[in-house]
C-alpha cells in the first residue's frame, strides 16, 4: 500500500480571497459615477423646481391678465349701455323734436295759405285802383258842373236823377270795365274803408259855388 500512486487531482481548498474583489480603480470610477448621478438628479429637480415656478408664474400671469381682461370687458359693456341709453334719449328728443317741427311748418303753411290769398285779394284791389280814381274823378266833376243854365228845375232834378242812377253801383258793377271778383266780393271790409276814406275833390268848392 505504500507503493500505490495516487491518481487523483489535487484538491484545492476553498478560500475567500480566491473571489475577484473591486479593483480601487473600479470603485473610484463607481463613486463617480454615482456622485455624477446625484449631480444629475440634482440638476433635474432644480430643472423641474425651475420649470413649476415659471408654469405657476405664467399661470398666475394669465390669471391676472384674465381677471383684467374681464374688468375692462365689463367696463365696455357698461359703457356700451350708458351710450346705448344715450343715443336713445338723443333719438327720442330728435323725433320730438322733429314732430315740432313738421307741425311748426303745417302751421306755416297754412297760414302762408292764407296770406297769399289775401294777397291776392291786395293784388286785385290795386289792380281796379285806377279805375276807382277815373270813376271819382268823373263823379267830382259832375258834381261841380252843377245844374244846367236855362232848363227848369223838374229837368234839372231829373238830369240829376238821371246821372245819379247812372253812377250807382249796380251800374259800376255791371259795367264791362269794372268786374268785381270774387275775391273783390270777400273783402268787403277793405271796399268800405276805401269808400269810407276817400274825399271827394270839389265838394267844397261846390258848396262855395251854391253859396255865390
């Protein structure tokens, strides 16, 4: 039995040293890896920091604008109303307004009517004027003629007679130079003035003629 070989392999025994360890150049380089991750983290919260407060800055911004862009809105609109309000008011004295007017000028009109037809009446007056002067001129001086010489008082009265009823005024009115219109016949009032107003010439001389 001493001479027997041993054939086996040899039996290394097991140790804990033999298990490959992290070399001080890996675990540096894990370190920095991980310090550069912590850095990383680092930067993305203040990045998402960052980024919460501009969201919430611009959010409060258009919040503010929103609430201003209300109130100015409101502001139009009550100024929209108190003009509507205004031009309302304006329109409704205008048509008053306007109504006053138009029954101003009816009334105008109507008494622009009447003035021309009563100048039309002035017109026709003035227009037998001349005729009303021959006519009282003749009229005067018959009357100074007086009665005639060597004829008797009978033919004198009925001369007179005679030509009184030739100037009567039946006999002007029929006359074909002396037509009285209508709106001769209207205006009464005015004929009787003339008449009323009007001397005739000679009758003073008349009278002083009779006398001597």
């Amino acid at each position: 039995m001493a001479g027997r070989v041993n054939t086996s392999p040899p039996v290394v025994p097991y140790s804990s040293c033999d298990m490959s360890s992290p070399s001080p150049v890996q675990i540096r380089e894990a370190n920095a890896h991980l310090v550069a991750v912590h850095r990383r983290v680092a930067e993305l919260e203040q990045w998402l920091e960052a980024a919460e407060n501009t969201v919430r800055e611009q959010a409060e911004s258009l919040i503010r604008k929103d609430e201003q862009l209300r109130a100015a809105t409101q502001e139009i609109a009550e100024a929209k109303d108190k003009e509507i309000h205004y031009l309302h008011e304006k329109l409704c004295k205008s048509e008053e307004t306007i109504q006053r007017f138009q029954n101003m000028v009816k009334e105008k009109d109507a008494m622009i009517g009447q003035l021309q037809h009563r100048c039309q009446l002035l017109d026709n007056i003035c227009k037998s004027r001349p005729l009303l002067d021959s006519m009282l001129s003749h009229m005067a001086e018959a009357e100074r003629l007086g009665p005639v010489v060597g004829m008797g008082e009978p033919t004198a009265n009925t001369s007179l007679t005679d030509g009184e009823s030739n100037c009567s005024p039946n006999r002007i009115s029929n006359h074909k130079d002396f037509s009285l219109s209508e709106d001769d016949m209207d205006d009464q009032e005015l004929d009787e003035i003339v008449f009323g107003t009007t001397e005739v010439p000679g009758q003073q001389q008349l009278a002083g003629g009779d006398t001597q």
